[in-house]
C-alpha cells in the first residue's frame, strides 16, 4: 500500500500497467485474525486458506498497479528490470537462493536498490552473509529508522559466481567478517539482532562451541540479554541436547 501511493505521486515514474509485484503464499492463520477484527472480514477465513482476495480488496484503490504472486520459488521472475527489490522471503536458505538467482539478475547497475527487510532477524544468518558477499558491488546508502530494514544501492553487475554462490559453505572467517561489517552499518537498535544471528549461524553450521563462545563475547561486550539473545541461547541449549 505504501509503495503504490508512492508511485502514484510520483509523476517521473511514467506509470504504464503493473509495477508492484507482492509475492506471498496468501495462506491465512490464526495470527492474522486480529488484523482484521472488527471488520466485515472476521472469521471468514479458516487456517489454510488462501487470503489473496481479502489482498486484492485492501489494495483495490491500486489494483492497475499491484499484482499478487502466490510462490516466489515456483513461479520467479518474468525477466524485466527490477529498480525496487523489498526482500522480506529469505527465511529460508533455499528461498535465498531462489531470490539471488531469478531477482538479483534483473536489477540495474547504478539505480537499483534493494531494501533487506530481515537485517536484524537472528534467524536469517544467511541474509548477513549474502549481504557481504555482495558489498563489492552494493553501496549502503540507508538504516531504515524504527525497522529491520536496510537499503543497499547496486553499483554494478554482480560477477556470475554470486548469482549461484553457495552462501551456506562460506568459511568461519567471512562469516566473522560478514556479521562485523554488518553490525559496522547498523544503527544501534539493530544491533543486538544482527549480534544475535552471529550465534545463531553457528547453530546452524552445528559449530555449537563457536555458537557458544560468540554468544558470551558479545556478552562481555556489554549487550544485555534481551529476547533476541535469550531466544538464541534457548536454540543453542536444545541443539546440544
């Protein structure tokens, strides 16, 4: 909704058929109930469901420019030029993967940007990782206040090996690197999240010492033991069991 009343006042962006493309399984739960309380969509879906008319009627005012996409990994991209890529899908590596390779390629050199919605989630490691694999070729240009999120400007074209890089394989030491020049562009409320997801990516890899040994040094470090670390120990504590 933010981004078409945007380009509807925009009048440089020479609007012509749909340019907004909202990817999202539409499949209704429990948890979304309380968004709609008290309007005339209340307990009209049951978990499972698909939601993409109750989308479409919210978006209605901007149906010419908005089009629903129901799989990301299934259906991708059509191929055309990308100026605006809000990735709010990697939460898995394989989903990652699907976005560098069908997404990443349509951006523009010098005028894309890309706005990373899960820059301080500490259960999206691989977003840091694939961030500064990226740098290169990216510019950050903006700490987005209150939010995750953080934007990046494309300088130039990716090389060929990063479309398809295996961003799970990355050694100990540019995973190190890549969460200190995270934290190193971060504002300060999205630090603890990003200190969080350096644990949480030794988790993952199944290095449950480094896990452990990062989680006290940031500890040392001063940050307070907020949900993000208490959550982060809790995955720690239950994967060595």
């Amino acid at each position: 909704l933010s981004l078409a009343s945007g380009l509807r006042k925009n009048k440089k962006a020479g609007i012509n058929g749909k340019q907004i493309f909202a990817y999202d399984l539409f499949y209704w739960d429990e948890s979304l109930e309380k968004h709609v309380a008290g309007t005339k969509h209340e307990k009209q879906l049951k978990p499972g469901d698909s939601f993409v008319d109750l989308f479409r009627d919210y978006l209605k005012l901007y149906a010419d420019l908005v089009e629903p996409v129901t799989d990301l990994v299934k259906t991708g991209w059509n191929g055309d030029k990308i100026e605006f890529l809000l990735v709010d899908a990697m939460k898995k590596p394989g989903t990652a993967k699907v976005v560098l390779d069908k997404f990443y390629r349509s951006l523009i050199p010098g005028k894309s940007l890309i706005y990373h919605q899960d820059f301080d989630h500490y259960l999206t490691p691989w977003v840091h990782i694939i961030i500064y694999l990226c740098n290169p070729y990216c510019r950050h240009i903006h700490d987005v206040p209150g939010r995750g999120g953080s934007v990046f400007l494309l300088k130039e074209s990716l090389p060929e090996s990063l479309y398809n890089m295996d961003f799970m394989s990355v050694s100990d030491d540019i995973a190190d690197k890549a969460f200190k020049y995270c934290l190193g562009i971060a504002s300060k409320t999205k630090l603890h999240g990003i200190a969080a997801a350096h644990v949480t990516w030794f988790v993952v890899k199944g290095d449950l010492d480094k896990a452990f040994n990062i989680w006290t040094s940031y500890l040392w470090k001063g940050f307070e033991l907020n949900s993000d670390f208490a959550e982060v120990k809790l995955m720690l504590d239950k994967a060595r069991k």
